[in-house]
C-alpha cells in the first residue's frame, strides 16, 4: 500500500514539473503552481517551495487575507508577485503586502493598487495553510539558473539513464522477471517526462513578443511603444529582440508575425556558441488603426537537421516544439520493446483491446 501511494506521489510530481512550464507558457500567465523565488512571505512560504494556485476569472471574488499572484508591466509591476491582500476592494484597487515585509507593496515600493484583472491566480488554503510542497521549487530553480549552461542536458540525460539502471541492478531476478511490464511502463513514462522536460527547456529559451503601435494620417507618439503611431503609408525599421546564445550547443531559432503589417527582415536564425543575432522587422502603416503586433520566436535545440526543424516550424511552432522534443527520448520508448516478454505482453495487451473495441462496432 506505501509504495503503490509513493509511485502515485511520484508521478504526480513528474506531472506538476513538467506539466507546469507549458500551461504557463501557453496561457502567457502562472498556471497550476508558482515557484516561490524571495523570502517575502516568510514563514508562510520561502524559497524553494512550490505553491498551488487557482486560475481566476471575470467572476472570481477577492477578499482580504487572499494570497493573490499579479503583475501589471504597464503599471510598473514587471514580476509576477505572490502577496497577501490587506486592504482596499475591487473597485478601488485592492493593497497588497507580504508576510515578512513592513511596508505595503503601495508603501514600500510605490505600486498601484492592484486591479483584479492583473490577478493570474489565488493560492488554495486549508485554514491559514496555503497548498504547497516545500523545496520541490528548488529543481525548476536550477535548471532555469543553469538553462544556458552546456552540460544541463546532458546532467538530466545522465540522472534519469542512472536512476533506471539502479532500479535493475538492485531489484532481485526474479522480481524483475515479473515486474517486466511495469519496467516497459516506467521507462516509456520516463521519456514522456524527458520529452516534456526537452520541450520546457525550448519553450523557457523563446520568446513572445507583443508590442503596440497605430497608423494614423499625422504620426505620433504612443505611450509605452517604440514604434508609435506611423503616418499612413509610412514605414519604419524596428529591433524586436536580440538573440544570443551563451552555452556550448548550437540553436536554431524561427520567428514567425502574425500581423501582416508587421514584416520579419529574417525568419531563421542558426546561432553557434558564442554568437548573436537581431531579429529586426518592417512595421508598415498600410491602414489606419491602434494594433497589437505578436511576434513569436521560437528556440530549437539540434535533435533534428535544421531543415526538417524549420519545414515542421513553418507548419506549425507547437508541431515543431513536439517532434524535436521526443526525438532524444525515443530510445527510452524504444528500448522496453528489446525485451521478448515485454513485446509478447504487449502484442498481447493490444489483442484484448482490440477484441473489447470490437464488442461496440456493428458488424
């Protein structure tokens, strides 16, 4: 019974993990869980720990003593900050401040009072306890302070290949003779945790862009955009961000707009150890207007040639993301069908499915 509840504890945790960084990436806000990065909710939450949070909505209720997650990078709050509300309401903005910390945010740092719209998430609670799991944080910690580091991938490779080794050296032969098919499942599991792990990494390593701008008949200038407003017919030249990649490894990279006033000068980047590159566009007043300009550039690793990267990012980024991601992890997925029990099991597995699917078919 304990080890059936720890292989479940253990897989629930590989899902937060993994699972976490791309919901986040995907929605552009914290989704599920929030690594705790300072100490300004101490004692409640440090550091390292791992905390849940609730998405909200239009019809979310906030109320004082809700620890909340905000940011409004217009209004000067450029992180993402976990704090508790103490005053104020939805109407007026509501005050924020954090456990350990003597000064409200608005005091202390000179934030606004926080809308309910620049709320992600509030934190669950079981009485005054918010749901966490202490120092697991600490793991998306390191690989984001090391993700241009050279040996990461290699690092993980490394302790995921031993963790499965020690598994089968220790376990008695005849224990694995019978646990050969939770063996395939494990490491089939395990590939599906270091494909998405792979994917985290690249989604962490890309970018996306969004910035404003108008066309109008007399140009001007836009509060909080580069660009500002074009005169109609006009043109302007625009750095939109710059690419640099420090480790070991080669990248690719592939921009994509999505506005079509707003033209790429270069769409691919292959950038060796070491170098850098501009991705610079041509953002054309072609029609009168205020627009929001998203720009995606997407971070590929070198599993696959970048001829095959690039045919799969023009179809789609996220197919793109997907293949390259399982292509390291395929020997994980390939190497449980080496074992003759394994495939016997498997073919026979298939069959007693197969036959089940066939009782609902009409015939």
């Amino acid at each position: 019974m304990l080890k059936k509840a720890g292989h479940t504890l253990f897989i629930f945790i590989i899902i937060v993990l993994v699972s976490t960084p791309l919901v986040t990436y995907w929605r552009e806000k914290p989704t599920l869980a929030v690594t705790i990065r300072t100490w300004s909710m101490t004692p409640l939450m440090t550091r390292g720990d791992m905390v849940f949070i609730w998405p909200t909505g239009e019809k979310t209720v906030f109320s004082e003593g809700n620890i909340i997650v905000f940011r409004s990078e217009k209004d000067g709050i450029r992180d993402w900050t976990m704090h508790r509300i103490v005053g104020g309401d939805s109407e007026q903005g509501f005050i924020t401040r954090g456990d350990a910390n003597e000064w409200t945010d608005q005091e202390g740092l000179g934030y606004p009072p926080v809308r309910p719209e620049w709320i992600a998430g509030v934190v669950p609670t079981v009485g005054p306890l918010p749901l966490k799991i202490p120092l697991l944080g600490y793991i998306p910690l390191l690989i984001e302070g090391n993700i241009k580091n050279p040996l990461l991938l290699p690092a993980l490779l490394g302790i995921l290949a031993a963790a499965l080794v020690l598994d089968e050296i220790f376990k008695p032969k005849k224990k694995r003779r019978k646990e050969v098919w939770q063996k395939g499942q494990l490491y089939i599991l395990a590939g599906l945790a270091f494909a998405i792990l792979i994917g985290s990494l690249m989604l962490m390593g890309s970018l996306f862009l969004t910035f404003s701008y108008g066309v109008e008949k007399n140009a001007g200038v836009l509060m909080g955009s580069d660009v500002g407003i074009l005169e109609l017919g006009d043109s302007r030249e625009q750095v939109l961000a710059e690419l640099e990649n420090e480790g070991a490894i080669p990248l690719y990279y592939y921009a994509v707009s999505r506005d079509p006033q707003v033209v790429l000068h270069q769409d691919w980047f292959y950038l060796s150890g070491g170098h850098s590159a501009q991705v610079m566009a041509t953002v054309h007043g072609q029609k009168e207007g205020l627009y929001q300009a998203n720009v995606k550039v997407g971070m590929f690793m070198p599993f696959l040639p970048p001829g095959i990267i690039r045919s799969l990012a023009v179809i789609n980024f996220w197919l793109a993301l997907v293949v390259v991601s399982l292509v390291p992890a395929l020997p994980l997925f390939v190497l449980p069908y080496l074992e003759p029990r394994y495939r016997r099991r498997f073919v026979r597995e298939v069959r007693k499915k197969g036959r089940g699917v066939c009782r609902y078919l009409p015939i």
